[in-house]
C-alpha cells in the first residue's frame, strides 16, 4: 500500500506540473457541454463544456499546492513555538502551551469559515491566500504538541548535555543536535496532516467560500457536479475519485514513513 | 597555584542540600580521585564545576579557575570556558555521542564552537584528534556513526571531544563504568597520556576505588555531599583515617576472603540529614562527640579526615 501511495502520488503530482499545459485551458468553454470520454476530451466536459481532465489537472495544483503552503507555514510555526515551550523561559513557555491548548478546543473547519468570512476577499487570488491563512491557522496547534513533545524526551539526553558541556549553545544544540531527530516522524506526520489540509480545503470549495471561480478547486467541482448528479453522474465521479485516492495515499504514505522511521517496526508498514 | 580551587561549595534545591560544603584543589597535570557511594553528591561536583547545575539548583562557596572566581559568572562567559578551558568526559559512550551525526563532526563541533574554523580546518585537526587517540584509518573512522562503533571506540571519541580545546581541567564522570574491564586499562591509559600532554588537572569521579588507586594522585572520600577523607592516594589507601573509608576498602572483594564485607544501613537522604556526623548512625566506633559534626581535620602531613576519632581535639 505504501508502494501504491508513492505512485499514485507521483501521477498526481506529474499531472499537476504538466497536464494543463498539454490539454485545453481549464477556464474556457472548449466544447460542447456534457461531452463524453474520448480522444478530444479525456474524462469529458462539464456542464459549460470546460475540459474536465484539464480541471482536475489544474485543480491538483491549487489542492497541492495549497496543502503544501499550509502545512510549511504549520511546520515553521509549530516547530519553533514546539521547542520554545520546552526550552523557553516560563514567561514565553506557559502562555505558548496554554494558547496551544486553547486552540484545540475550536473545531476547525468552522475556525477556518470565521476566519474567511471575517477577511472579506475581493478576488481569486486573495480567496486563495485567505484559504492558506485559515487552514495554517487551525494547522499548527498539533505539530506544537508534536514537536513539544518529543523535543522534551531529547533534551535531557546525555549527548545533548555532551555538546553543552563542551561549549555549546543551547540554539546551537537545539538545532544541531535535538532537531534532526524530529525529521523522520514529522516527516510522516506530515503527510497524514497533508492529507486533512487537503480534505479540509476541498470542503470549503464544496461550501464556495474556499477558492473562488473561474479557479477550479476539487471541492468546487465536485459542488457543482453534485447539481448535474442524475443527469450526468460520472461528472462528479472523477473529482471525488481523485480526492480520496490523493487522501488515501497520502495516509498510506504517512504510515509507511512512520514505520521505517521507527526502527522497532523494522520497516514493516 | 592549583588550576582548580574549590572552597565551601554547597548546593541546595530547596531545602535540600546536596553538597554541603566541599573544599578542594585540582593541580595541574595531576589526578584527583573522587569516591563515594551513588548519591553523595560526586557527580553534582562535577556538574556545578562544569556550571550546569540543573535548573532550580543554587550553588553557594567559591570555585576559582586559575585565580577567577567562576561562580556568578554569566552564562555567556561559562559556555567560553566550558570544552575550552574545563571539559568533561561522561559515564556512558553509548549514550554520549549523537546517534544520528558521524563522529569526526562531533569532535569538529568543538573546533568551530571555540574558534571560528572553517568546517575544512576543524574537520582536518578532528581527523587528527581520532588519529591521536588511537583508532585506526583515521579518515575512514571520522565518516562512522556512533553505532558502527565499539563502546572503547566511541569513549575514545568522547576522550577525544574532551580534549579537542586542550582543557586545563578535565571531570571524568566514571569514564570506564561502562566498559569491559579489558578496554578500562586502555581508556584510563589514553586519558593520562593526554592529561600529560596537556598538563590538564584531571577529576576522576569512580565508585572503583582499584582505578583511583592506580591513577590518582590524590583522592577525597565523599559521604553525603561532604569530603569525609582526603589525602594522597597512597597514603589513603596504606593507612584509612575515617571509618567510613575503611569499611569502603574492608567492602572490596580479594580471592582471600570468604564473603563480602558491606556496611550495614543506607546512606542518609539528604532531608532527613540530621545534625552531627551524617556517617554516625552507620559508624561502629561512634561515641558521644559524634554528635557533632566534624569538620576536615589533619591525621597526619597532607591528609585530613572528618572524624572525632583518635583526634586531638
């Protein structure tokens, strides 16, 4: 399964860097409405006969590429509020985990619809920038707890205090020495929380109040396949499809990854 | 003038006081041997020496290196000295290096940490450090982790680390405890050739009373976080004062003795300590005076005890 996740991963990536530019343009009118499968239109048109290989292609860039910001952003946030809550002052420690805390009692979607609806957006680009924003802020509460978490287990660790004896900082013995253990298990953290990042931009498409039209958006596809179910329902198929296979890879992925970086599993996944 | 000199160090956590006024000197290119129990405070010394007593420890006395009072030092100025001026060298190699980075980085680490060399030049004199410390192919060596590594290798690396900034004084916190007793001699054999390299003043913390007895030029008893006995090994050794320290050496096993000695009851928890000598509830020759604590008195020329016993006071 975890050779499955890579590849269909792979694809979707693949497609997403070059499928739009091969295919027709995912924005305009390029044939007929409701086309079917075949040679000029691989999965067929919409209900405004846009392309829909074309969209979803272009659609895996925006989910992607939305999902991968979002989950740096986290990463950059959580690790350094992480560590600071095990090596910071109690002043700057306390307050950091108690609002950490604090944030895991929102739920998130909804955090994240206060958040758009509050920053009123005037055009595609700030919609996509005000979805980054929504998403990262409801992302990073659980690499803190992550990062807090193991960052304490290493740092009272003999070689840690090995590199301070000799001289070292504690930002140089952080970084250089408690941090580089993290990379393999947020490694695989992070593909699972990838996959909720992407599941999560998706349901605000699906709602309308994530990414904006003409940009086309798994979730936004599928929202409007969903109108043209009885008529046409392998329309709505192919976005759902995509969806859940780039979910269930990624969690694959993540699993597989959480296996071998955990040498007491001996790469079993 | 001794490289190290330490004068009425305590340390307390609370209420709790873990060394309760200790007073010693390191001399340059020599060993001072530190036995004890776990638990007397031996490697709290250490630490407060190295200033990284952890976190709500408050030291109080004088530790003077070279004539500068250290204690009240800020922090920034203790991490200049430390691996530079004072280094250590921990119990277990095994848990000493980082798994996940190749030793010849570890000891290159040091370079870079105290002079500003390019990661070229502190890789090169790393490369030579593992060299002189005596672990074959050098070059190859330095690319290992930690893991591809025997124990006497790794506490080689550590050694190495320790002695990377040519310290003027070393703790070595039970460097052999964890290895075989074949690899013991050659480890202890390598600190002393570098501690005479260097002329470093060396503090061997061992609860193996034959290791300090076969490097240490000086050696101090430590009972419940105070120097008990204190006086060249030798002397030591031929002719214990405290009673504390002969049951010690009456505990060593020899082929001529039937069954082991052991001293009857527990060391004291430092806060139930009561007033008077803290050895007394444990001490078969204990009388009335012991009821007040004795404080380091000479036995005879250079060697000191803290007992009321044939004392006279």
């Amino acid at each position: 399964m975890f050779w499955f996740g890579i590849s269909f991963l792979a694809v979707v990536v693949l497609v997403a860097l070059i499928g739009p530019a091969v295919t027709h343009s995912p924005f305009e009118k390029v044939g007929t409405p409701f086309a079917p499968t075949g040679s000029q239109f691989w999965l067929g048109t919409d209900e405004q006969g846009r392309d829909i290989f074309a969209r979803l292609a272009y659609g895996a860039r925006i989910s992607l590429g939305i999902g991968l910001t979002v989950q740096a952003l986290a990463l950059v946030v959580g690790i350094t509020l992480g560590t600071l809550g095990v090596y910071g002052p109690n002043w700057i420690r306390v307050p950091i985990l108690r609002f950490t805390d604090a944030m895991f009692a929102f739920p998130d979607v909804l955090l994240a619809i206060l958040i758009i609806g509050v920053w009123s957006t005037t055009n595609q680009a700030q919609s996509i920038l005000a979805v980054i924003a929504s998403l990262a802020i409801t992302a990073w509460p659980s690499v803190v707890r992550l990062v807090r978490a193991q960052v304490a287990t290493y740092k009272d660790r003999e070689f840690v205090l090995a590199s301070q004896a000799l001289g070292a900082s504690t930002f140089y013995s952080v970084t250089r020495h408690v941090l580089p253990h993290l990379g393999g298990i947020i490694l695989a953290v992070s593909m699972v929380d990838l996959a909720g990042i992407i599941l999560a931009e998706s349901a605000l498409s699906f709602l309308g109040i994530g990414v904006q039209p003409p940009i086309p958006s798994w979730g936004s596809m599928i929202n409007q396949a969903r109108l043209d179910m009885a008529s046409h329902p392998v329309n709505l198929v192919w976005p759902c499809l995509v969806l859940s296979l780039t979910i269930f890879s990624l969690n694959f992925l993540g699993d597989g990854l959480r296996a071998l970086s955990d040498p007491k599993s001996q790469g079993r996944s | 003038m001794p490289v190290i000199s330490v004068r009425g160090l305590k340390v307390k956590f609370g209420s709790t006081q873990i060394l309760r006024g200790v007073d010693f000197d390191l001399e340059a290119g020599q060993t001072l041997g530190v036995v004890g129990e776990s638990g007397c405070g031996k490697s709290m010394t250490g630490l407060t020496l190295m200033g990284m007593v952890p976190h709500p420890g408050h030291v109080e006395g004088s530790i003077r290196l070279e004539g500068r009072e250290l204690l009240g030092l800020p922090e920034r100025e203790w991490r200049n000295l430390r691996g530079d001026q004072i280094a250590m060298v921990m119990q277990d190699p095994f848990s000493s290096l980082n798994p996940v980075m190749r030793v010849g980085d570890q000891i290159a680490e040091v370079y870079q940490v105290h002079s500003a060399m390019s990661y070229r030049q502190a890789h090169a004199k790393a490369v030579e450090m593992i060299g002189h410390v005596g672990i074959p192919d050098p070059e190859r060596s330095a690319r290992k982790f930690p893991h591809e590594m025997s124990g006497g290798q790794r506490q080689r690396i550590v050694i190495g680390c320790a002695f990377a900034g040519r310290p003027k004084a070393l703790i070595a916190d039970e460097p052999t405890t964890a290895l075989d007793v074949t690899i013991q001699a050659q480890i202890l054999e390598l600190l002393g050739q570098l501690q005479a390299e260097c002329k470093t003043a060396v503090m061997l913390i061992s609860h193996d009373i034959g290791v300090i007895g076969e490097v240490a030029h000086r050696m101090a008893v430590f009972y419940a976080g105070k120097i008990v006995e204190t006086g060249p090994t030798e002397r030591v050794l031929r002719s214990p004062q405290h009673p504390y320290t002969r049951a010690l050496l009456a505990a060593l096993p020899s082929p001529e003795k039937d069954t082991l000695e052991s001293i009857p009851g527990q060391p004291p928890r430092f806060e139930e300590l009561e007033s008077g000598c803290s050895f007394a509830p444990r001490c078969p020759f204990r009388f009335e005076k012991c009821q007040v604590e004795p404080e380091l008195m000479v036995a005879e020329p250079e060697h000191s005890k803290a007992c009321w016993l044939d004392s006279q006071n």
